[in-house]
C-alpha cells in the first residue's frame, strides 16, 4: 500500500526542485481550508452574536480574544476563512475563463483582433490592482458577488496576457505548423493542441494570482467594499482592530493579519512551486 | 595499452577517463573507460553518433563539464601534467590558451555586441601580458589568415555568415598559440562548401604551424578524408583506433564497419548505403557486456556477458572486440 | 509525359523591413527573392529531389507548393488542379491530399500527444470513420513503419521514444490519408547516420504500396543521390541544373553543381580531393548579380554570364542545365 502510494506521490511530485514548495504550500493552505471547512466542530461560538465580553485579551475561553463588539475572534478567524477562500477562488476562477480563451484567440489570431483586444486589457492593467477593485466595488455596490466581480475583473488582463505570450510562442512551433499541414481546423488547433500545452502555465498563473487576489479581497473589505458586517471577514476586523493598537489591543488587528498573510504565502509557495517543476 | 601512449611525443594522454551525469532517472555514463593518446601535430578524428559521448570527451578534456555532471576518474596528461588535478585558475590559464575549442554554434561563443576583432584582442590580453597595438596586430594578422580579412577587425558577429564566424573562432585559437585545437562539430551547421573550406582551413594551419588538431564529428566520411587517424566511439567507450587508412579500407570492429557500410559514397553512383539495425543504448543503463551486441551480426555468448578491452592489434590500432582477443 | 506535379514559375518575395525613415528616403521596394520563378514536374510514383544549400529556396518551393507559405505567384497542378489558387474550406479538405515530413523529429510530433493520438489525427480532421476504426487504422500504419508491437506504441509519448522511432511516427502520420503527393523537408538529416538508410528505405517501400510521390527537400547531396530518380540543383532560388539521378551524379555540367559534388567527402582513403571551391561568398538576395547568380563565384565565367541570364535549356534527354558554359566530361565520377 504505501509502495503505491510513494509511487503515485513521486510521479506527480516528482522529485526537483519545486517539490519542497508544492509540499509546504498546499500544506499551509490544506490546513487554512481545513479550518475553513470544519469551523463548526472547532468552535462553539457563532462568529456573528456576541460570545461574551467585548475586548477580552486572549484567554482560555477566547483563544484568540474577542473584539469591539464581543464576537469572538477565534470563530471568527475560522469562519473568515470561508469568506475570503469562497470570494478568491471564484473571482480567480472568473478571470480565467474570461481571459483564458480572449487571450487564445488574440495570440492566435493576431492582427486587428489580437490589436484591438490588447489594446482594452493593457488599459485595464494599467490600474494598480486595488485602486481598480475599489472603483469597481463602489460602482457595483457592497456584496460577496460583487466583491468577487470587481477583483475578477482586475485580473483578467493578467491571463490575457499570459496566455496571449504562451500562444504566441507556442504557435511557433513546428508541430503546430505540421498539423496545419493535415488540414485542421483553428478549432482543433487551439483546443486540441494549444491548450494542452498551456494548461501547466494555466495553473501556476492561477495559484499566484490567488495569492494576489486575497491581498485584494482583504484590501477592499479593508475598506469595506467587500461583505457586508458581521460576516466573518479578516480584511474588516482588520480594519476594525486597527484604531485600538496604541492602546495595547493587539490581538485585535494580529490575528487577522496573520492569518491573510499565511493563506497568501500558502498559495505564492503553491505557485512558485508548480512553476519550478512544470518548467523544463 | 597503445603503443602511442608512451610515446614523449604525445601532446595528450587519456588514461581511464570516466565523465558521469547524474539525472533524475539514473547517471548518464557519458564517457565510460576512454582511453587516448594523441601526438603533437597529429590530426585527430573523433567519430561516434548520438550518446557516443564524443563531444562529452571534447568537453572533458578543457574541464568544461557543466555541473552536476564531472569527471569521475581517470587522468588526463597535457605536455605531461595532468590536467584534471590543477586548479581551476590554473586550467582557466590553459583553456583558450594552450587548448582551445571550437564549437558547433559560433553564434553563441561570440558576443553579440562586440566587434569580433575587440573581442579577440580582449581574450588574447587576458592570457597574455602584451600592449594593446600588439594583440591588435596579431588578431589582423589572424583574421588575414584564416581568410576573413583584416579589414573585418570592426564587424560585429551579426555581419557574418556561419562558416565565418567559426572562422573568428580558429583566428581566436591562432592568437592565443593554442598546440591543441579540439573542434566539436564545427561544420555540421554549415553547408558542404563552406565545410570544405573550413576544414581546409584547419588542415592548412596544422601545417604551417604544427598544431595538434582534434576533430569532434559524426561524418566518418570526412575524417577518413582528412585526419591522419580515427578514433571510433560507441556508447560512451573507444571500440575502434587506428590510422585513415586501417579504418577507410578495413575497419575491424564490427559497429566501425557498420557505420562505414552506413556512409555514402557519392563518387560510386550506383552504391547503396546500408544501415545499423536497433537503436542506440539508453546510456544510464547500457546493455551488459559489449555495449554493442544487441546490434551486432557477430555477437557470441562471450560478448553478452563480459566486457571486451581495448587491445592492440599487429597493424597498430586497437580494437574493444572479442572478435579480435 | 505523366506530369502528375506540376509547378510553374513559382516565385516566393519577402519584403525587406526597413525602418522608416529608409522607407522614405528610398523610392522602391527591396525584396529577398527566396524563390524566383522555379519550374519542375514529377512523374507519379517517382522522387525528386531539391537539392541545394540554405538560402537556395529548396524548403520555400517545398512548403509552397503544400501552402505552408503562400507563393507570390505561380502554379502548382497537383493531377491537374492547381493548389497554389485554393482558398479556405476547398484547401483546408485538398490538404489530405499532400503532406508533409518534417526535419526534426523531437519538433515535429505534440509533446503532450500520445503518437497513436498523433497518427489517427488526420482522420479524426477529415472525418473519417469512427474513433475504433482510426485506432485500428492508426495501429496497422505504426505496424506497417516499423514500430512494433504497435498497441504499446500507440500509448507512448514522444519523450520517451528515440530521434529514428519519431520521426517513423512522422512518417506514419503523413502517409494515414493516403496522400498523392508527400513532402519531406530533410527528413533524416537530424537522424544518425546509421539509422539513416532503414528511414530512407521505409520511405521507398511506403512508396510503392501506397503509390506515392516524393518530393524530397536536402542539403545533403549523398542522401538524394540514395533516394532520387530526378535531381533538381537549386542556387539563390532558381533550379541551375536537373537531371535524372545517374546523369547529374555521372556527369553534373553546371559549374554550381560540380563544386557541390566535388565538396562532398568521401569514405575513401585514396580519394585524391579535386575540390573545386567557388570564390568568395553567396551573393546578397535583395540585389542579385546581373546575368547568371553564380557568375561572380564561379570558376568558369565570362563576360556574358554577367550581362545576360542563362535560362534552363535542355541539354539532353531528360536533363537541363541553366548555364552559357555548362562543364561536360569533368570525369569526376564512376559510375
């Protein structure tokens, strides 16, 4: 049994040097989704009723203490967890699909099209990510769906473009021009041969833009662009905590911090390491 | 061992030389037990196809051997020294000095933003203690030499064609006094004409200033045409060695004769070339015995099972064949 | 004469990019002629051969006349239809009908296709039967070039299969349709030499059981000279001489063709090397030589051969020559 398994587990991680990274970010983030997924049986406290005293220090009864308004911060940490991983994951998951084949068709393509195309994605990439998210976020209004919208589509140009320079390197090569030379279709062509070859890029392109998206998210609720309150939200209690550091709170504003700085290096560590071994 | 060896002639000596890579799936034995010995102004053909480790020989020899692959035992003698344990600021002196190399893709040796005669001057004062008018004067005299003109002193890499540019590299070898050229397939990307020139180029230095030349190549053809003698290498190891002559008429190893069966003759129109049956060995794990036998017409018991050694022959070459023990 | 190829003065010019302010200050256009009006026929079920060194225009006429590259002008009749002229759906569907061998067998095939996927693809592209019957159809074709036992073929991948072994699966991919006319563009040129002849004789039996006709694209004049029944010798994209192949390869008259052979080594020990090495280097190809393009390289020129063009005259029967003082008796060769 564990012959099989130390099989299977060297021919998809094989061993290089991006195998370490893969291993200690999908371990940070596994254990983040764990928290996330069974918060209900880690915690009796419901993250949005008060659970006691307010600005209680971290204690036995509040691991990590409790806040303004009494919630417990703990649950909270917990139940944020689903926020911010439900609000990424789909915005990212958005962006690739509306960037993925635009950028396809514009490397592929070329000409007016690729022109055109590339012209609108370089306007909106020129925004600095956040300062984008929030304009969107105020003209859609607050709300996870919209949240999740207005970071889509700040990254969209990021696949785009990343997509848009692997087809074009890729259209290059010669066994796409050998099966033009049968007689395909663009059709076949692009999903049957340039996709394929694509798909490794695809997927580190989409661990680092998680990466980048929670900072995103964390960065509008920060501002109180994203879920409305009290949905347990690390960027909002952030926030919230903030004003009471001078005077000695600080568990207030630390352990959301750390916990938005964890799932973000999780993912970057899950990235970079795809990318170490996907490249040749 | 070859007579050559011991000869105080000898420019070059390599003795049990072994150069392994190791990758994810085994250690690639390059080089397997190479035995060699060249003498001063010999002109030497190294000939083997893909996974011979001929040009992992060549890089060898200069300790250009890209990490974590190394060379893992034996000894190689330079005028007597034994190169593979001096320093590594030591064979920087000697590489590009008294051994240069001319590679297969020249695009790559040369820097693409500087002028080919700067370039050279450059290189030759840093080996060698000489004012700048002097290593400008060398390098056009150099140029002139190999044909390129002096007047190109001020072209930039770009500005040349292929058998050109490999020309800058043997200009280069020239300046510095190098006694050792090893060229590794210096005209496979060329077209024949210019190869022929090229060739020609080499031959004609050799004797006008005795250098020891040794050329790195899969065309049989064109060492047999050229080179004094012929070295044959086979997964990794020497099968065959003996003068142009011994291995153009009457090659004795069985793969030597293959690949010589497997060369056209474009002079004989109405020859046809034959062919090798099987593949070439997987190098991190090289059929036991003679490494040639799953391929071989003549292969016997003996040959599946032991390793046959490098043996001298009455005519003075060696052979790796039980054929001939 | 069954002229089942047919080309006609197909030419091939690229544009020379210039920068802008040279686009002002000159009136005209440059132009690389890569291929300059190049005639030729081919029998069906022979071989030709281009054969010259880079930058003749061999690979560009090549990819031409399957539509790889779109000819500037000219005609290519394939049994009387003229492809150069298709356009869209119409040439999409002829292209069953002419395929190509590539140079380099580790380029060529999808790294991320299994090579029995890679094989029934072109009946998948042109809807032929269903997807059981093209496994099977694949299988027999991997079976028939040599790759056996061919059910474990089918499900590798070409990373884990030698230079030989790819590019039979090249091979098998071109022939799956049962083309009129196949390309191959030097095709064993990145194969070792011992391996060469098993390709090349592969290729001559497919021939003959499939009915095929080869156009074979080569630097390597020993490798045409295995292969050929026509030789065409191409030089700054126009054909100099062409001839069968025991005429060009016994007596070659064009001055190009006898330095190309003469340069070509020789396995042989007592081979006297009588090279003879045209001056200087090839000619720019925006601004061509006046008259002949090997005239100012070339051992035997006059002044003529500056001032006028010589164009391919029949010489002999079946062998043409481009050239004012085409070289006979040069004894260079036995037969």
């Amino acid at each position: 049994m564990t012959l099989e398994f130390s099989r299977l587990f060297s021919r998809v991680l094989p061993k290089g040097q991006g195998r370490g990274l893969v291993i200690a970010g999908s371990a940070i983030v596994g254990f983040i989704v764990f928290l996330a997924i069974f918060a209900p049986f880690l915690t009796a406290y419901d993250p949005t009723h008060p659970a006691g005293l307010s600005m209680v220090p971290p204690s036995a009864d509040h691991p990590m203490g409790t806040n303004t308004l009494g919630f417990d911060l703990y649950s909270r940490m917990l139940y944020g967890g689903r926020t911010i991983l439900i609000v990424v994951l789909f915005s990212t998951f958005l962006s690739m699909i509306c960037g993925m084949p635009l950028g396809l068709l514009s490397g592929y393509l070329g000409g007016v099209v690729d022109r055109s195309l590339s012209v609108v994605m370089d306007s909106i990439y020129v925004f600095p990510g956040l300062i984008l998210a929030i304009a969107m976020a105020a003209v859609l209004g607050p709300g996870i769906t919209n949240a999740a919208v207005a970071i889509a589509i700040v990254y969209i140009p990021t696949y785009f473009r990343m997509i848009r320079g692997h087809t074009l390197s890729i259209k290059e090569q010669r066994y796409i021009e050998a099966v033009r030379s049968i007689g395909a279709k663009t059709r076949t062509i692009l999903f049957g041969h340039i996709l394929p070859n694509i798909l490794p890029t695809l997927i580190v392109i989409f661990s680092l833009n998680v990466a980048d998206a929670i900072l995103t998210e964390a960065g509008l609720s920060f501002f109180g662009l994203s879920v409305p309150a009290p949905t347990p939200d690390w960027g909002y209690d952030l926030r919230a905590g903030q004003p009471f550091l001078p005077s000695g709170s600080w568990w207030l504003i630390t352990f959301p911090g750390l916990m938005i700085i964890l799932l973000a290096i999780g993912f970057s560590l899950l990235g970079d390491g795809l990318n170490e071994m996907t490249s040749p | 061992m070859n007579s050559k060896e011991v000869n105080s002639q000898n420019i070059l000596a390599i003795k049990g030389l072994k150069t392994y890579y190791p990758i994810s799936r085994g250690i690639v034995k390059a080089v397997d037990d190479v035995t060699l010995a060249v003498s001063k102004s010999e002109f030497l053909g190294l000939v083997g196809e893909s996974g011979s480790g001929k040009s992992t020989l060549g890089l060898s020899i200069l300790r250009l051997i890209p990490p974590p692959g190394r060379i893992v035992e034996g000894s190689i003698l330079f005028d007597g020294s034994d190169i593979i344990q001096i320093s590594n600021a030591q064979m920087r002196r000697l590489r590009g000095r008294k051994i240069s190399m001319v590679f297969q893709d020249p695009m790559t040796s040369l820097d693409p933003l500087m002028k080919v005669g700067d370039h050279i001057v450059e290189t030759v004062r840093w080996h060698e203690n000489i004012t700048k008018s002097e290593a400008v004067a060398r390098a056009k005299k150099a140029l002139d030499l190999v044909g390129i003109g002096s007047e190109r002193f001020q072209d930039y890499p770009h500005q040349f064609s292929g058998g050109m540019r490999q020309r800058v590299m043997i200009a280069l070898a020239i300046c510095l006094n190098s006694s050792l050229i090893i060229a590794d397939e210096p005209t496979t990307a060329l077209d024949v004409i210019v190869q022929g020139r090229v060739l020609d180029l080499l031959s004609d230095l050799r004797e006008k200033y005795g250098l020891t030349l040794m050329l790195i190549t899969h065309d049989l053809a064109a060492v047999i045409e050229r080179c004094d003698n012929v070295a044959v290498m086979y997964a990794g190891q020497l099968v065959e060695h003996g003068t142009r002559r011994q291995i153009g008429m009457d090659p004795l190893h069985p793969y030597t004769q293959g690949l010589l069966k497997s060369t056209p003759n474009i002079r004989v129109v109405s020859s046809k070339s034959s062919f090798i049956g099987g593949t070439s060995p997987d190098m991190t794990n090289p059929p036991r015995g003679c490494r040639f036998h799953p391929r071989c017409a003549f292969a016997k018991d003996t040959c599946r099972r032991e390793v046959p050694v490098l043996t001298n022959q009455n005519d003075g070459r060696t052979v790796r064949c039980f054929l001939y023990t | 004469m069954n002229e089942f190829v047919k080309v006609v003065s197909l030419k091939k010019y690229f544009p020379v990019q210039k920068g802008a302010l040279e686009r002002l200050a000159s009136r005209t256009r440059d132009y690389v002629r890569a291929v300059d009006g190049v005639t030729f026929t081919i029998e069906k079920g022979r071989v030709m051969t281009l054969a010259g060194e880079s930058g003749s225009g061999k690979t560009t006429t090549g990819k031409m006349i399957l539509r790889l590259v779109e000819p500037t002008e000219g005609h290519v009749f394939l049994g009387g239809t003229d492809v150069a002229s298709m356009k869209g759906e119409t040439l999409r569907k002829y292209r069953r009908r002419m395929q190509m061998i590539f140079q380099d067998p580790y380029a060529s095939l999808d790294p991320r296709q299994k090579i029995g996927d890679a094989v029934s693809e072109p009946l998948r592209v042109h809807g032929i039967s269903n997807s059981s019957e093209r496994r099977q159809l694949a299988i027999q074709m991997l079976q028939k070039v040599g790759l056996t036992p061919p059910d474990d073929f089918f499900n590798l991948y070409p990373r884990n299969m030698s230079g030989g072994q790819r590019q039979r699966v090249a091979i098998a991919r071109a022939i799956i349709l049962h083309p009129d006319l196949v390309v191959a563009d030097e095709p064993v040129s990145m194969i070792d030499v011992s391996l060469r002849a098993s390709i090349l004789e592969l290729m001559l039996k497919l021939k003959a059981e499939f009915d095929l006709t080869y156009l074979f694209v080569t630097h390597d004049l020993a490798v045409a000279k295995e292969i050929s029944d026509t030789v065409a010798i191409m030089y700054m994209g126009e054909i100099v001489e062409i001839a069968s192949k025991e005429e060009l390869y016994t007596k070659p008259t064009h001055p190009y063709t006898i330095c190309l052979l003469s340069a070509v080594p020789v396995p042989d020990p007592d081979n006297v090397s009588h090279r003879i090495v045209p001056k200087g280097e090839i000619s720019s190809v925006v601004h061509p030589p006046p008259g002949c393009r090997f005239n100012p390289r070339c051992p035997f020129a006059q002044a003529v051969c500056n001032e006028k063009h010589p164009d391919l005259q029949e010489m002999r029967e079946g062998h043409s020559v481009a050239c004012f003082f085409p070289q006979e008796n040069n004894g260079l060769i036995d037969p």
